[in-house]
C-alpha cells in the first residue's frame, strides 16, 4: 500500500516508477472534466463504492466547484499539487504535454493520468476528445457523445472506431448497468421468462420540474445551444431498447437491428399562447402577479421549496454554483439575496441573441423563454423476421417486434422508467423498483404472478451511474495490468462496445428525420449509408 501512494503521490522518474508498478497492482488514474452534477457522480461512485480507481485530477473553470471537488475526491486536507488542479481541459493538455517531455528526457514527474472522463457541455465533447485524442487515454464521455451526427461520426473515426478502439471507450448509457435493468435483462434473454419478446412499450417520465428546469430555463432548452431533447434526454433510453432487443453478442449471436423507424412529437404547452392572461406581460416570475398561482413560479420552486427549507443541491447549485460557499461565508440570508437576485435576472428584446444564448434563465417566465426542444415525443421502431443460424445452429427470439417509446415532461415521476414488455408466454411490468412477470399459463391465478424487487442501489439512475463507473474503471485496470486485451476488457466490464454506442446514437439521429420529414425512415438503408461513409476514411 505504501509503494502505491509512491507511485501516486511523489515525482518519479521513469525506470523508477515502472519498478514500483511491476511491485504492486495498480489502479487506474483518471481525470475529471467538469466538476458539475454528473462528473460528481461517477467521483463519487468511486469513493462510496470502492471502486479500483483513483480520481487524480480535476479540470474545471468555475473555482469554487473545482476546489469543493478536489477536497472531497483528491486532496482532501492538504493542498492541491500542480497535477491535480486545472481551472480548463487546455491547461491539462498544456500540462500534460510537458509532463511527458520532461518524463521522456529522464526527469523526475509525477504519475500521469491512464484515462479522462468527460462531463462537461454536450456541445464541446468534440472538441475536448479530438484534443485529447493523441494522448491515447482512456475516456469515458457522458452521453451525448455529441450534438450531431457528423460531430459523432467524427469522433467515431478519430477514435478508430471503425478499425477497432486501443483504448477503452465508455458513454453514459447508465441504464444498462443498474441493477433493476440487470436483472430484466436476465429475465428476459437468459430465463426467457415471457418467451420470445413480441413488443415493448418504454416511457421515460421527465417530471415536470426537472423539464422546465433543463429543458425550458436551463442548458438544453434550444436545438440551436445544445440538441434535440430526444438526443440529450433519452439517447440511452433509444440504446436500453436496443441492449434489449437487438444485442444478444454475449450469447455469442449477431445483432437483430430494427427495419423501420418513425416519430412523433410536440412542444406541447412551453409556448407563448398557452400563457395565462393572469400573467399579463411579464417575462420573470419575480414581476409577475400571477406567480403565486403558478405551478411553475421559479420563486416557488427554487427559494420557498427548496432553499429556505435548507436544501442547497440540485438545482439550487446550478442556479448559484457557489452557494454553499456564499451560505458558509456571509450566512442564509446573504444566499438567499444572491439566488433572488440570479433568478431575477431577465432579458428583453434589446438584449442581443448571442447574450440571451451564451446563459441560463431560470427565473424566466417557462411561457416566454426562448425554449423549442420537445416535450412530448414517441418513437418506434419495427423488426422484422431475421431467421439465421450460426455454426448450423438456428437461433431463436428473431421474429418480428415492436418498441414503442414515449418521452414525456408532464409527469410526477422524475426519470423513474417504467414499461411493459409483452412475450409469446408471458408479460412483464416493470417501473425502476420492481418487475412484476405474468405468465399465460397461469391464467387466473394472481397469487401466481412473480414479482422481483432488485437490491436497492445507491446513486444516481439506480445504481446505474456506480456500474458504469464500476465497468470502466474495471476494464481500464485490466488493460494497464496486462490482465486482458482492450477488446476483451471492453467486451468483459463495459458490455459495449463503441460502434453500440454510436448507433444508439445514429438511431436517435434517424427518428429526428424521420419526424422533421413525416416518414418511416428505412433504418437498414440509412445505416448502410452512413457505414460506407464511416469505413471511407
């Protein structure tokens, strides 16, 4: 244990460093971009968990978040050292680069960083993965890898995709790894509890609050500043479908990918006309005389509900990032002046486009904000029979089917999924807590009906952000000990790979032009198309 906090903490140089490694087993190294919700997540994985790695540094503008960061996850006490604490993922790169030419002309460093994980705004992962890309470390991207197709295809191909990654590769597809989704998977594939899988009817329920906070005041309100909310919200949804029903590769069977895919969808009330006349023609909720009858007054929501009962997390810290330091230093009251005054904050029509875009307003009236994402949308996407043997061996559970998706903001629930997912033998509900099994043969039987409640899990998603944090840092720890190729780490711990990865996201990028255009696109068709053009470079 002693030689591994060498290794770790003290400049070494390199014949050094690789005798202590050849010593012990070494954990993982990994940098954080951005300090903010979901970079503290995967942090925190680690820590609560256990996990086999070690979050050595953090990069990340905004001080206060990047000192609170550090304290809890890397420095703890003492102060922060040199290779611990970037105020942007630049000075890291500027950093790293002479870090490794002092390493390589003999000198003395400190350890580098075996792999980065990626949670800052979806519009700037291109950017930061194709910069970091010639340091050759492992990544894992929060989803959306990116905002648009040709952004994803380009990542894809500067990662070597198409040839075959040699780093691992994860995204923030955390459904796959909670242990309630484990389990139906299990159920579903393994036990074949309901038989061969006829259709499956699959709704994320955003909840109210959370949409007209991020999807109507906050960062992912505009297609034009961030992505369609299909793409932001629910490209892993679109993939949980698909790790369901088309990916059976750990069966050692070939992929059954839909034929057919269509959407509908509307912004259904964030818009001016729906507007009470109560509201007059106020734009911020702190000027307007409907607000306390409001379900979605910003003052309610933010101050009454939430500060003044003492909660000061998300999505207090999003409005005013350091307010626990703002509270801890100058008391309640001066917090509570400082998030009136952040909420009160408006624009008018003077206020130039590039100034309205550039932030978020979360005090805005949700009925004059500048918002055009969805908030009610449906996807399908049809199978088709695909009978096939491998070895001579036919393979079964590839009939025809059917997966309806719903995302939809007006709900109770906050991100809690719930579905149905009808069998040849059986039915299945399931709703993020339990999953409930019907079989036809136990027709009129209720005391027959199986249900499975999964171990309650920590974290975020359901135990969903800990397991994918858990898969990576796993697969990256196999790799750098010589345990496993990256093929067979990446296949073992992150069950996915990164062409997977890529088409769930294609498939989001599919059903948007299948809705802007009215139509079915013909999903064999079009990914062929974009294949060939993947596999040209």
């Amino acid at each position: 244990m002693a030689e591994a906090r060498h290794i770790d903490g003290e400049r070494l140089t390199t014949s050094e460093r690789t005798r202590l490694c050849s010593a012990v087993r070494r954990k993982p190294r990994f940098l954080v971009i951005g300090a903010g919700q979901r970079g503290t997540a995967y942090a925190s994985a680690v820590a609560r968990e256990g996990l086999p790695a070690i979050i050595a540094a953090v990069a990340d503008p905004i001080r206060s978040k990047r000192v609170t960061f550090g304290k809890k996850y890397i420095w703890m006490d003492g102060p922060s050292r040199e290779d611990q604490d970037f105020d942007s993922w630049q000075q890291f790169l500027k950093y790293e680069r002479s870090r490794r030419e002092a390493e390589a002309a003999g000198e003395k460093v400190h350890a580098g960083v075996d792999g980065i994980i990626v949670c800052t705004q979806d519009q700037t992962h291109k950017e930061i993965l194709q910069a970091l890309g010639p340091l050759k470390l492992h990544v894992l991207c929060e989803k959306p890898i990116a905002t648009t197709l040709q952004d994803c295809q380009d990542i894809y191909v500067s990662l070597s995709g198409a040839k075959g990654p040699d780093k691992i590769f994860s995204t923030g597809h955390v459904l796959r790894y909670s242990p309630h989704n484990m389990l139906l998977r299990k159920l579903l594939l393994e036990d074949r509890a309901i038989g061969e899988v006829v259709s499956i009817e699959h709704t994320e329920p955003v909840g109210w609050f959370h949409f007209s906070h991020s999807y109507v005041r906050g960062n992912w309100r505009k297609e034009s500043i961030a992505a369609p909310s299909l793409l932001c919200k629910s490209c892993h949804d679109i993939d949980f479908i698909l790790w369901l029903l088309c990916y059976k590769t750990d069966f050692g069977e070939p992929a059954h990918m839909p034929s057919l895919v269509s959407s509908v969808g509307n912004l259904s009330v964030f818009t001016k006309r729906r507007k009470p006349e109560a509201a007059g023609n106020a734009t911020n909720c702190f000027s307007c005389s409907h607000e306390q009858n409001c379900d979605w007054s910003a003052k309610k929501m933010y101050i009454e509900k939430l500060y003044d009962k003492g909660y000061k997390g998300f999505p207090v810290c999003v409005v005013v990032p350091d307010i626990e330091e703002i509270t801890a230093k100058a008391g309640t009251d001066r917090g509570r002046a400082v998030l009136t005054q952040t909420l009160s904050s408006d624009y008018n029509a003077s206020t130039p486009r590039a100034t309205i875009e550039s932030k978020q307003w979360y005090g805005r009236c949700v009925w004059e904000s500048d918002n055009d994402v969805l908030d009610d949308q449906i996807v399908t996407l049809t199978w088709d029979e695909d009978s096939r043997s491998v070895n001579g061996k036919e393979i079964s559970d590839r009939g025809p089917k059917t997966a309806i998706f719903h995302m939809i903001a007006f709900t109770e629930a906050q991100c809690e999924r719930r579905g149905k997912i009808s069998g040849t033998h059986g039915e299945i509900q399931y709703d993020s807590k339990e999953i409930r099994v019907y079989n036809f043969d136990k027709f009129l039987q209720p005391e027959a009906v199986k249900v499975f409640t999964p171990p309650k899990a920590t974290g975020g998603h359901g135990g969903g952000d800990g397991g994918l944090m858990n898969g990576f840092s796993k697969a990256v720890e196999a790799v750098i000990n010589n345990d496993l190729s990256v093929e067979q780490a990446q296949a073992t711990y992150v069950g996915c790979t990164l062409k997977e990865a890529f088409m769930s996201h294609a498939m989001v990028f599919a059903a948007e032009e299948a809705r802007h255009g009215r139509m079915i696109v013909d999903w064999q068709d079009w990914w062929a198309k974009l294949e060939q053009r993947l596999l040209s470079h």
